[in-house]
C-alpha cells in the first residue's frame, strides 16, 4: 500500500516529517516539536552532540535513508 505524505502523516503523527533529500545518507536531529532539523552529519554521537550543544537535550534522531519518503524542503 503506497500513502501520500499528508497520509504518513496522519497515520504516524508521533514521527518527524521526512528530511531533505540532501541528508541521505546521515543523521539528523530534531528539535522536540520536530518542526526543524538541529544538527546533522554522519556519525550519530557527533550529531547528538553537536544539537545537545546547540540547546536541544533531547534531539529526536533520525536516520535518512534513500526512500521515497525523503521529500525535498
């Protein structure tokens, strides 16, 4: 069954929307409203790191991976 994003949405609210495409490939981090993308790079404990420096202690992680949920911003 394929969704439409305003469908994922619904369905899988509690999740963060899809990020960029340009993130494929790394982690993400965002912020606890998950309205926007904090950090990101490739390894995961330099990304948490990074948001919890930027005063976000508990940044919502996410891995991008290349799916036909990573939509463009």
């Amino acid at each position: 069954m394929r969704l439409t994003l305003d469908q994922a949405r619904d369905r899988f609210a509690d999740r963060p929307r899809p990020a960029p495409r340009e993130h494929v490939g790394e982690w993400v981090a965002w912020c606890q409203d998950r309205t926007r993308i904090v950090a990101h790079g490739k390894e995961f404990a330099e990304v948490r790191a990074e948001a919890m420096a930027a005063g976000y202690p508990e940044p919502l992680m996410q891995r991008v991976l290349d799916t036909p949920f990573v939509g463009g911003a």
